[in-house]
C-alpha cells in the first residue's frame, strides 16, 4: 500500500516537530527546497517510508541525535532533502554555530588553490538539476566556490583536492551556502581531512583496507583481482568523494550522505568492498587483465542500478567483522613486508652487480661492444662505491 505524501513534508507538521527552533530560521531553512519541489510536489511514500518519516519527525521533536543517527542506517535514511535540512547539522557533530565572515574577493582569488576550485567548479554541471536554467546554474556554482573556499581559507592545514566539490555541491544543494559552510566546515576536519594531506599517500594506504578485508571475504575473487594487478586506484573516486562523482542519481547519493554522516569515516571503503562481492560473479566473468577489469569496475556505479539498502547493510556488517583499527594495521604490517621485499630485491640486484659468474653468464648473451661497454660502467660503479 502506498500513500500520497507532501514531498517537503507538511510545512506547519515539520514545524511543530522542530519546535525547537526559531520561526526565522525555520522558514529560511525550508524556503530553499519548496521552489525546487513546486512541480512535483507530492510523491507515493511506500508503508515502509511513512513509517520511517514518522520516527524521524518524532526523533527530531525529541532533538534525540542517538535515534536520528540509528535512522540514517535504517532503510530510506532521512527520507527527503526537507528532512536533511534539520537533521545533516545535528548529526554532523556541530557545536555552537558561531559567525564566520566570508572572506572578501581578493583573499579568495588570491588563494593558491583558488584556480584548481573554480577549473573543477566548472566542469561540474552534470551535478546541478538539468531543470534549472543558466542564470540559477551560474549562481549556484558560484556558491560553490564560495563555499570551498571559505572552508580552505579558514584551516590553512587543509589541502584542496579533486573531487572535494562533488562532495561540497551534494551539502549545497540540501543546505544552502550558509549551513552547509559549517557542516562541511566540520567535516573536513574529520571524516575528510586524510585526504586534505598534503599528498595522498595516507589515503592511497588506506585503499589497501579493500583487498585485504575482499581477501577475507572471498580469496578466488581475491585472487582473480591479484592477478590481474588492477590494484584500488578504481575506487579512489569512490571513496573520497562518498560516492558523489560516480553515481548517476541523485537520490542514491544523499542516501549515502545519511549513512557516512552518522558512519566511520573509513565506512566508504567497506561499502566499495560490499559492492565487489556484490557483482563478483561478474567480475570473476571478466577476462583477468588490468585494462580489462578496471574498465568493468570503473563502470558499476555509473551503469548499474546498485541496491544501496542491500549494500549498506552488507558494509555494516563488514565493519562489524573487520574493524577499521584491525583493518589499518594489517594494512601497516603488508605494507611493511612489501617495502621488506623490494629491499631485498634491490640489495640482490647490487650484489649481482659484482658476482663475477653472474657477470659472466649475462655479458656472454651479448656483443663484444655490449660486453665491454658494462664491464666499463661496472669498474666506474665500483670506483665509486670504494671511494665513499
């Protein structure tokens, strides 16, 4: 059974289970959704998700964070953007939301990453609503870079990097410029700040969490992975932008955006391993090369309609059984043993440089000019390693 629910939620219901803020700031909240909902105002709500709305407007009028955070893994999350707009600052971990000024014209062009912002600004545009005309389109995607830069600007210790405005254009388009300054504000400093290093090398450590948590879950998927050596770089658009970049609907997107709100920050990663077991018997299908199952994997978000409930669950559950501190070190200790390994391999390497039957068994596949111009090079190589 379905019922015909207000697509913005009744606006004098939602107020009373907001009572807890001012007319004000209620009405500057809601206002930004209801132009944007005028010509498809209702929609059909499943029992399920009635259900759902219903405990969170009840634990919205409670302002119980603990039951909202428990909804965000639930089935249908937070429901709709008008719901989003009272409960992503909650359960962002916001304290006091203080004044920020915005920072004038000239800090914010002269700002070193400020160019990099508005060349990735720019060639967003699948991100904003097909409907909205030029002019809105415009405005908003300065918005856009007003909102990176005031976030780079006010921590100095953060770094820009591509696919920071995917994220930033999904908390716009719910929130607003102003509130969703402070969420993203706050969740650069912890879900996203690993990948606001300087590099991203940390982050491409943490990529390693997948094959080792896939390795446990299924070693013949492990193992066709392996040795096709297409390694995580696949999912390094996946995970630091919350999926945002790769998903095609955007519906799916904000529902993820509920999870990893209220989630670990490494829970991307584990929903990256829900989606391989997912699809591994296509996978296992696909001819074991790398171009040949990067192009595949590269593919899935885009392509396929994924069932993001069912995955979720799946990447709870995950990081129920491999918790991420277990996770991270046995990401250290492999890396450990890999850098233990191409050690030894390059110590090999050098001492056969003056293993004289090595030596000879290899020059003797050459010419007598290839034989005599290593012996050279290999008398230079010795000069200089003696004189050291």
């Amino acid at each position: 059974m379905k019922q015909i629910v207000d697509n913005c939620v009744d606006k004098s219901s939602l107020k009373d289970k907001c009572d807890d803020q001012s007319d004000e700031e209620f009405d500057s909240n809601i206002s930004d959704n209801e132009d944007d909902n005028n010509d498809n105002h209702f929609v059909y709500l499943s029992d399920n998700e009635v259900q759902q709305m219903s405990q969170v407007l009840t634990s919205l009028k409670l302002s119980d964070t603990k039951a909202l955070r428990r909804l965000a893994k639930t089935a249908d999350g937070f429901i709709n953007d008008s719901l989003r707009q009272q409960i992503w600052p909650k359960v962002s971990k916001l304290s006091v939301i203080g004044t920020s000024p915005r920072p004038d014209t000239d800090t914010i062009e002269s700002h070193p990453f400020y160019n990099q912002v508005v060349m990735d600004v720019n060639r967003s545009l699948k991100r904003f609503p097909p409907s909205i005309d030029t002019n809105q389109r415009i405005s908003m995607q300065d918005s856009l870079i007003r909102l990176i830069m005031r976030v780079l600007i006010k921590n100095p210790d953060l770094n820009y990097f591509q696919g920071y405005h995917d994220i930033c254009v999904t908390f716009l388009m719910v929130l607003g410029e102003e509130m969703a300054f402070y969420v993203v504000n706050q969740l650069s400093k912890t879900h996203f700040r690993v990948y606001m290093e300087k590099t991203m090398e940390k982050t491409q450590d943490l990529l390693d969490i997948i094959p080792i948590v896939v390795r446990e879950e299924n070693k013949t998927l492990s193992e066709h992975l392996e040795r096709s050596e297409v390694g995580t770089i696949f999912a390094l658009s996946w995970v630091i932008t919350w999926f945002s970049h790769v998903l095609p609907t955007y519906e799916d997107v904000t529902r993820l955006f509920d999870f990893f709100l209220v989630s670990h920050s490494l829970m991307p990663f584990y929903l990256t391993v829900a989606i391989l077991l997912y699809k591994q018997n296509q996978i296992l299908d696909t001819d074991c090369d790398m171009p040949s199952v990067h192009q595949f994997l590269t593919r899935i978000p885009e392509t396929e309609e994924l069932p993001i409930e069912m995955l979720i669950e799946s990447a709870m559950d995950l990081i129920r059984r491999y918790p991420p501190n277990d996770m991270i070190r046995a990401q250290e200790r492999a890396k450990k043993l890999r850098q233990k390994a191409e050690n030894s391999r390059n110590v090999g390497l050098f001492s056969k440089m003056f293993d004289l039957r090595y030596l000879f068994n290899t020059f003797t596949k050459f010419n007598f000019m290839s034989i005599t111009i290593v012996i050279v090079l290999s008398a230079a190589v010795f000069q200089f390693y003696r004189n050291i």
